[in-house]
C-alpha cells in the first residue's frame, strides 16, 4: 500500500529528477520551442517541494492536489496549468483514503491524464506529453518499472511525430525528428515513482 | 552571449523595479507582478487587463494607463502568467463594469487566462475574454494550436481601450475588441535568432546569408527559411502573406513593428517599402505606427500588421491615451 509519505517521496523525487534533467528539457525545447521547459518545471516543482513541507498533508489525495495547486500558481505556461492539473484530479480521483493500492493510484491517474486531455484537447500522436502518459498508465499495473520503460519509450516515440499541439505544432512539419520536451518531463514523472517506491 | 542583467532568475523582477522608478503613474506589484494604472479601479468603467510572458516589452506593462489597459500580468520570459496574478489584476481594477481580458492565442496563455476567469468570476467580477489570433503564418487548423496572437494585441488592446474609456458597457467594449482582431492580420520574418536569458545561447541558428519567414515572437523558428532578400523584398513577402487573407475593402491601420534588435533606422526604410506595396495593391493606409511594440527580446527583424477600420474603429484609434510606450491626445 502507498501512503502519504510515498506521494510525498514521489513529489521530492520528480523535483529532484526535473533538476538533473532541466538543462536537457531546455535543450529539447529549443529547436521547436522557446527554451524553457527545463527551468519553468524546475522552479514549479521547487515550490511543490517547499509547500509539501510546510503544510504537510497528511492523505495520498491532499498531496497530490496540494502539489496541483502549487504548480498551477508557480508553473504559468502551458504546464503550468497540465501538471497541475493532472495532479490536482489524481489527488481528488484518490479521495482522503490514508493508504491506496498501486492499483487505485493507476485508476486515479487514469481519471488525471483523461482531465488533461480534456484541457489540452490533446490525441496520443500528437508529439505532446500524452504519448507518454498514457502508455505508462496502461503499463502501470504491472509495476513502476514497467511503467518508466513505457513512459521512456513513449517519450522517444514522439520524434518523428508532427506536433499538433502548443507551440511546436506552429513548425508543422519543421517540428518533426525532435523528441518533445513535455513528453520527456512527464516521463520523469513517470521514472520518480519507482524512485518514491525504492524499487 | 553578453546580457545587461544581473542574474537570470531575476530579469523579470529587476524589470519591474525599473519600471516601478520610471512610471509613478503606474502601480507595480514587484512580488505578485502586477502593473495597475494607479487611478484603478475607475467606477462605473469596464477594465481590460492583459498578460503573457515577459520578453515582449513594451506589452503589455508598456500599454496600462487611461485609454488602454488597466492592468497587465508579466509571466516569466515567453511564458504565460500564472491564474494568481489575472484576479489579483481583475480584483485591483474592477470598478463595477466588468473586465476584459486580452488574451493571445498560445495554449499556455488560453489555459491560465480561463482557469483565471472562473475563479475571477467566483469572486463576483464579471469577466469577458477576447482571444487575439492575427498571424497568418500559422494555419488555423485542427492540426496545430491556431493561429498565434501578435501585432494585432496592439490594436485590440489600444482601440477596446479606447472603447472602455468612453464608458460603453462590458459586451460592447468585447465586441469592438473582437471586431479589431477579426479584421487583423500580421506576418513576421526574423534576420536573426533571440537569446533567452535561461538559455544563453540563440533560441535557433540562422546561418550568415539567410532569414527566416513567418516567425512568431517567442524565438521559435518561421515556417520556411530563404536566402537574404532586401527590404523590398521582405516588404511584398509580408504584404502578399497579409493580404490574401484580409482582403480589406476599407483603409488600414499598419504597424511595421520590430523584433526587438532591429534599428529605427532599418524599421522606417522598411515602413517606406510597405507602404509602396500596399499603394500598389490598391490599399489604402488610414494610420501608421512604426516601433518596438511586440517584441522577442533581441531578436532581429520585424513585423508587419494590418487592420482593416471603419470611422468607428479610427475615432477610437485616435482617441486619447496616456501609457508609457503610446500616448497621444492627452
């Protein structure tokens, strides 16, 4: 079972993934972006880290939507408010349940990428982080290994794709060959949660 | 790549602190990064409040003040500000009428702006959106993120001012601000890249001997890169990309616009070529604005916007205002 603290343990080690990595996301999102990715995710994911200690919520649910919230008030951009997102409807898909299966956290996630969707109006192929996200959801019930291969491999897949969505797709066909920073920074989200489980 | 900053971290605050020094007229919120005019909230008056991210000075913090904006929200460079800020702007400047929110049409500054609207509207403010989308270098389609928000801000920012000013009611000053954006159309086309602060190094190489078309103003690269053309060249590249879309029967507003690293000098032989190539397609020109507007930090090059007016549109064009980048009439 997952409590609260693994959340918390997932968030810390998503921030500390996006710090390793910000330089690279920055990079990603150069050629068809606007070279920022990297530095926006890290100053959210600081700032999730700083509140989680601060007010210390106590459930898996009040984590993740307190974590929400935070990258929604400190991200700005479009991840800004797809993160915050994401985590936000995770968090309130878990309920104030004190512990949660892996596999209640696979149907919550489900319910916070769908929310995503919706708000980005974003399909799988269209080069942005749901090519990531919804392979490593499906793969989650295996287990948290599984699921950052299939988030890696999703992330990788976007290359020769033509953005269809946010910035990149402005490139059209300029933007294939590239692998997509949104795509790559969820996927870190995706690889902290076998971090958090110590696996 | 040599900056005039003292860390990037903090380009946006120390900004707005010289902004603050500059402009007493204007009320700047170093922390919560909010720039209200300081006469805010003006009774009985609807209130326009804009924002998206920094890099673009002097938008949209260059335009608050009497006939313009009443407020503007700086995101961190190209990137969109966050919910918080809109309703603390919306809150500080609501006189009662209602406020309009400019947004540009880039996802990021979509999302925050109607995450924004709905919690402005929790609070009792009653909020209307006008999206801007003037660049034809995008194609409006269900396969990329529509059209992206440009030179037109200017315009819609400054005639909806205008529109608010002279007391007209919430749906009209968003339907007059709807009106501006749907008769505009912009087309840009950069000599060279631009370095965000974060990054350090150009957003994209551009090789000696070429320029790219069809760019926006976030250092993304255009659609389509050619061999060095001259300004005349560049001039009936932009137009014949504008105009195809606009068809404008009545005269235009234009505004040839640089990016930022383009020098006065350059903009105004450049204006003198639009000009030429509109005259020679029949166009005719009610007004014309050449400057730093809509900028990408330093990118070089410039951007050509046109609106096609009618009397109502000019007169409000014409009208009043006082803002630290535009002012005239008062």
């Amino acid at each position: 079972m997952l409590d609260a603290d693994f959340f918390r343990r997932w968030m810390t080690a998503t921030a500390a993934l996006v710090d390793r990595e910000a330089d690279r996301l920055t990079a990603l999102d150069s050629p068809i972006g606007d070279a920022d990715h990297g530095s926006n995710l890290q100053r959210g994911f600081t700032a999730v880290t700083a509140t989680l200690e601060k007010e210390a919520p106590d459930t898996p649910g009040s984590v993740l939507t307190l974590a929400g919230r935070q990258l929604i008030s400190t991200v700005g951009g479009a991840s800004g408010p797809l993160y915050g997102t994401l985590l936000r409807r995770t968090g309130k898909a878990l309920g104030d349940a004190t512990e949660v299966s892996p596999e209640q956290l696979a149907e919550a996630l489900r319910t916070g990428v769908d929310a995503v969707r919706t708000l980005g109006g974003a399909q799988p192929g269209d080069k942005t982080m749901i090519d990531t996200l919804v392979p490593a959801v499906d793969a989650l019930g295996d287990s948290f290994a599984a699921a950052r291969a299939a988030a890696k491999e999703g992330a990788e897949a976007t290359t020769p794709m033509q953005a269809r969505k946010g910035r990149a797709s402005y490139l059209g066909e300029r933007s294939i060959g590239h692998q997509d920073p949104g795509a790559t920074s969820a996927a870190l989200l995706v690889a902290a949660l076998e971090e958090a489980a110590g696996e | 790549m040599r900056m005039l900053i003292n860390v990037p971290e903090t380009v946006v605050a120390d900004a707005l602190r010289g902004m603050a020094a500059a402009h007493p007229e204007l009320t700047v919120d170093i922390e919560n990064r909010v720039i209200v005019r300081r006469d805010a909230p003006v009774a009985g008056k609807v209130a326009l409040v804009s924002g998206g991210g920094s890099g673009h000075e002097p938008l949209h913090g260059g335009f608050v003040g009497p006939g313009m904006l009443s407020a503007a929200c700086p995101g961190e460079v190209f990137t969109s500000p966050v919910p918080d800020q809109m309703v603390r702007a919306a809150a500080a400047v609501d006189g009662g009428a209602g406020v309009l929110f400019v947004v540009k049409n880039y996802t990021g500054d979509v999302l925050n702006f109607d995450m924004a609207a709905e919690l402005a509207e929790d609070e009792g403010i009653q909020v209307a959106k006008v999206l801007v989308n003037d660049d034809v270098a995008v194609t409006d389609s269900l396969y990329t993120a529509g059209r992206r928000g440009t030179g037109a801000t200017l315009f819609v920012e400054k005639i909806a001012g205008a529109a608010a000013d002279e007391g007209r009611p919430l749906e009209q000053v968003e339907s007059i601000a709807r009106r501006v954006n749907d008769r505009s159309r912009s087309f840009g086309v950069a000599l060279g890249a631009c370095t965000t602060p974060a990054k350090g190094s150009p957003t994209f190489d551009l090789p000696a001997g070429e320029l790219e078309l069809g760019i926006g103003i976030h250092g993304e690269p255009g659609r389509e890169r050619r061999p060095m053309m001259t300004s005349g060249e560049i001039a009936e590249a932009a137009v014949d990309a504008v105009l195809p879309d606009l068809d404008p029967s009545n005269p235009v507003l234009v505004l040839v616009n640089g990016m930022g690293a383009t020098p006065l000098l350059e903009l105004y032989g450049f204006n003198a070529e639009v000009q030429r190539v509109l005259g020679e397609r029949g166009v005719a020109v009610a007004r014309t604005l050449v400057g730093n507007y809509v900028t990408s930090l330093d990118m070089a090059g410039a951007s050509v916007t046109l609106c096609e007016i009618d009397e109502e549109l000019l007169g409000l064009w014409d009208a009043p205002v006082r803002t630290p980048a535009l002012r005239w009439g008062m």
